[in-house]
C-alpha cells in the first residue's frame, strides 16, 4: 500500500490574498489617496518557503529619502528562492511611498514616521501609515532587519544597531557582520521600539547618505542580511564567514562646530581617531584663520557631515567610543577589503 505523502505547508494569508507554500507574491497594501485621488499603496513581496520556519521581515526608505536599501532589498530578491526557503520572508523596499516619490525624508503632513508607531486606524498620515505597517508586518514577524542612511548631507559607516539587554538581537547584529556594531537605546515611537513591545526581534542597519547608492554599503547590507537568514536556518546557503570581528560600540558622540566656517575635514568615515588629536579645522572664507577641530574621545568615525560650510553647533563628525580600539583598523580594513572581493556581486545567483 503506497504511503500517503505529507500534508504541505499551509499558504500564507496576506493583504487579503493566499500565498501558497514555495511561492511568491507582491502584494499592495492600500494606505490612502492623494489629492489627485491617486491611490498610494506600500507594496510587500511575500515569499512563502515550502518548509517551516520564522517570519521575517526587511524594510527600507522608513525615510522617504533614504534609498540605499531599497538597492539591497533588489539584490536580494535576485538571492533567494522561495522554493527553497524555510519560514517566510516579506520585503518592504519602500515604505514612505509619498517621501520617496518626493525625494523627501518625510510624510506630506511633516511628521516623520519613525516618530509615530505605532499608529493609530484614525490618526494623522503618518499614524495609519504606521499602523498599517504595525498590523501587517510587525505583528506577523518573528524577527526584522530595517534599513536606513544618514540624512541630508551626512554619510554613515555601514552599522548596525539594536537595544540594549536584548541578547537576541546582539547575536542577529553579530552575524550580520558589519563594519560596526552600536548599542543604541529605543526611541519612544519608533518602529525599533513598537517591534520591541511585539517581541519581535530587530535590527537596524545605517549605512550611506540620503538621495545615493553606495556600493559599499550595498554589498555589506545584501551579504548581512544573507548571514542573518542563515543564522535563523531559513533555507538559503551557507553563507561566507565574516572577514574579522565588527567594531563594537556602546555609546557615541558628535562632534560640533565651535564656529561658524569651512569645515576641511582631515580624517575620514571609518576611521579610528584618539582622544585630543585633530580630525579637521575650520577656516573663514580668507583662510585668515584655522580653529582645529579635536577628537573629544578614541572611537571611530561612523558618521560625517559632507556639508563644507557650517554655522557655530553643527555637527560634523560621530564618533563611537570603541570597547578594543587596538585592532580596530585591521579589522575594518579586512572587511572592506572581503566586501569588495565577494564573488555574490560577480553574478547573480539563486541562493
């Protein structure tokens, strides 16, 4: 008598559609309408592995303007098979459609979304563009991996960062496998904080400037988010290890200008910098005079501003304070150095 086969996994209900086991869908969620009557929407990608497994999820352009990971989230779209994926997987490259389309870090009612979760069925723009996100991604996922860049005028070192005292999301960010690892406290009303109170574990990726593509960034963010699906056992390849051990940080500080100037900045984003040395100077336009810029601690450089000119209590440089300084350079170094030297960007591969 020929043995009955196994049930199959059940599809995954979403948005009001069935996505059956081993496929994918792109499903629209409706957010609203614009003036025009033009419906806005926030699109998910569904992809439902044949076998079982958590549920994760992948955001970007949380910011309208922060568009490097929507570039990771297309890379890795082309990296990952629903066939042969465990658990599921929703991707979210853009979720302020109306700051993206405008090229704008915020909502057309000013506010900005990472301020307003979880939202409310009834608030502002912002709000039920939260709630939305709150009630269809959040709730549904077991873990989240979101993904940001500097703003306006500023660039970030590729880091990662997640809660304090939360273990689980200390060993997401370590598989990860970013340059920089930062302890970074919860924001009342952010998405951080609504996927904390949902006991969903997330993490949080800065990386690039607002408005660019940075390759860098792009290469480490696909390849992290890979190890991350690894490390939970989702179905896809092993994956490389990391080239050295990330920089851990548990605090930072910007740095700020004294007075208003041109800002010349002598070291750089990744950089490891000491206590009391100069990292730039400002000058007037003469050049009759250079105030030095110090270092107010030994960390690393995170993040900058690109903007030469500056008024008296801009910011122009984060420093992380660094827990082993001493190796630190080698170890960004070897980083950089695997990222682009991974042969995943050499041509696309079905993982």
């Amino acid at each position: 008598m020929a043995r009955a086969k196994p049930e199959g996994r059940a599809p995954f209900e979403f948005g009001g559609e069935s996505v059956p086991a081993g496929q994918s869908a792109t499903i629209d969620l409706p957010i609203s309408r614009l003036s025009t009557r033009t419906e806005i929407n926030m699109p998910v990608r569904v992809l439902h592995g044949t076998k079982p497994g958590p549920t994760l999820f992948v955001s970007a352009a949380i910011h309208g303007n922060e568009i490097v990971g929507v570039e990771m989230i297309r890379r890795l779209l082309k990296n990952v098979s629903a066939k042969r994926l465990a658990g599921t997987l929703l991707c979210v490259p853009v979720v302020n459609a109306f700051g993206f389309t405008s090229h704008s870090r915020y909502l057309p009612d000013g506010r900005d979304l990472n301020r307003v979760f979880p939202g409310s069925a009834r608030g502002s723009l912002a709000a039920q563009l939260a709630h939305v996100f709150t009630e269809e991604i959040i709730k549904r996922c077991d873990y989240g991996i979101d993904l940001h860049s500097a703003g306006l005028n500023r660039e970030n070192l590729p880091q990662i960062r997640y809660s304090p005292d939360n273990e689980a999301a200390s060993v997401l960010a370590e598989a990860f496998g970013a340059p920089a690892i930062i302890t970074s406290p919860l924001r009342p009303g952010s998405l951080r904080q609504t996927a904390d109170d949902n006991g969903c574990t997330m993490i949080l990726m800065e990386s690039g400037e607002a408005l660019r593509f940075d390759e860098f960034a792009i290469r480490v963010g696909v390849r992290g988010i890979l190890r991350v699906m690894a490390h939970l056992e989702m179905g896809v390849r092993k994956q490389s290890a990391v080239a050295a051990t990330p920089v851990r940080s548990d605090g930072s500080r910007w740095v700020r200008a004294e007075e208003g100037g041109i800002f010349r900045a002598i070291r750089k984003t990744g950089d490891m910098v000491l206590e009391n040395t100069q990292i730039g100077y400002i000058s007037d336009p003469f050049g009759d005079e250079d105030i030095p810029v110090i270092a107010p601690l030994t960390g690393l450089i995170i993040g900058r501003s690109v903007m030469p000119v500056v008024n008296q209590g801009d910011a122009l440089m984060h420093i992380a304070r660094v827990m082993r300084p001493g190796t630190a350079d080698a170890r960004l170094t070897a980083i950089e150095e695997a990222a682009f030297d991974d042969p995943l960007f050499d041509e696309d591969e079905v993982l």
